[in-house]
C-alpha cells in the first residue's frame, strides 16, 4: 500500500461550486448542512 502524500478535512458538509469531477451536486440532495465540532477539529491536529 503506498504511503499517503495528501490528507484533507471536510469541516463544512456544504459547497457552492459545481466542479465537474466533484460528487456533490448528487450527494447535496441527501445530506444536511454540517460542521465539524470543535473537539473533532482539535483531535485532527497533531
């Protein structure tokens, strides 16, 4: 398994781009407006 090079956080379930190769215009018809918690965000940092 090759290592990782890049690593990213969504911390708002939300976007208002419409990139081509991007799955959230399908997924936003399912999926509520959200933030990531404090304590997540804090948890994620090294």
């Amino acid at each position: 398994m090759p290592k990782l090079k890049v690593v990213e956080f969504q911390t708002v379930s939300y976007c208002n781009s419409d990139c081509l190769i991007c799955p959230w215009s399908q997924l936003k018809k399912h999926a509520t407006l959200k933030y990531m918690d404090e304590k997540t965000w804090s948890n994620l940092l090294f």
